[in-house]
C-alpha cells in the first residue's frame, strides 16, 4: 500500500509541475483594441513610412486602418505595383484583426510542418510589412506596405510606426 500511494503522490507532484511550466510559458495575451486611430496620428504615421520609402527611391503603396480595419489613409508612391494596393490593405488588415506584425505569420510558415495550416487562414497575411498601430499599450489602428520585397515593406512599415511615437 506504500507503494501505491508513494506512486500516487509522485505522479501527482509531476503533474503539478508540468501544469506549472506549461502556464509559465503561455505568451501573453494580445493587447486589446483602442480608441481609433486619429487623422494627425495617421499622417504622422503616414510621412514617416513615406520618407523612409522615398529615401530609398522604393515605390511602394501604403494603408493605414483605423482600430476597427477601416482605411484612414492610402497612398500609392509613384514607381509602385498595381498590385500592391490589395497587398497593403490585406496586410494591414491581418496586423489590427489578428492583433500581430504579419512578420509573426511569415515566420511560423517559413517554419513549415503544422504552421502551414495559417496559409489557409482567412485574412492572415503570412508577409512581412503589416504591423499594429499602439497607443497607451492599446491598438489604435495598423499600417500595412506593400511594393518592394517584404523585408523592404517591413521596414517602411516600422519606420510609419516609430514616426508615431
């Protein structure tokens, strides 16, 4: 009988322990949605990603939505794809509703196996160049580019953001 209830109490320390670990290691929530995104803060928004875009001589289409995913702001650069209009839009709409940097998305599918499942998630972009706009420690909106490779998009996007502060 010593056994048996020195078995019990060993399974039921470990079990203890992994439920412990296994709460230690949650990622913290997303942040939560914010009042919108107003005018000024878009245009601060929106002139930081275009400099950073036109000092690179980089045409590239640039969309900032507000809290709840609608178009404040759109600009195309002269030089810029067609395309990437649909392309800014769908990555700053994946930024604000699924409260991420699209570059999170393209670095869980680069990582293939199981994580190609977010390819057939709808409104999640898996390219870097969308990322959500904070204010307060709250999402007030999102920018999203489009136009160069996605790193180059990542990088006027992050400049549109760091204007914002």
């Amino acid at each position: 009988m010593t056994r048996k209830r020195l078995l019990s109490f060993a399974i039921g320390v470990a079990l203890t322990l992994t439920a412990g670990l296994a709460a230690a290691q949650a990622p913290p929530p997303p942040p939560a949605y914010g009042p919108p995104i107003t005018l000024e803060q878009a245009k601060k928004v929106m002139a930081g990603a275009e400099a950073e875009s036109k000092k690179n001589s980089w045409g590239m289409v640039i969309i900032i939505l507000d809290s709840g995913g609608h178009m404040v702001m759109m600009q195309r650069l002269d030089g810029s794809p067609l395309g990437s209009i649909e392309v800014a839009r769908d990555k700053a709409w994946s930024a604000v509703a699924f409260r991420r940097p699209t570059k999170a998305f393209e670095d869980a599918v680069s990582q293939g196996g199981a994580n190609l499942r977010l390819l057939r998630l709808t409104g999640a972009s898996p390219i870097e160049g969308g990322i959500p706009l904070m204010a307060d420690g709250k999402i007030i909106g999102s920018i999203g580019v489009s136009g160069g490779t996605a790193p180059q998009d990542g990088q006027v996007a992050k400049a549109g953001v760091d204007a914002l502060k």
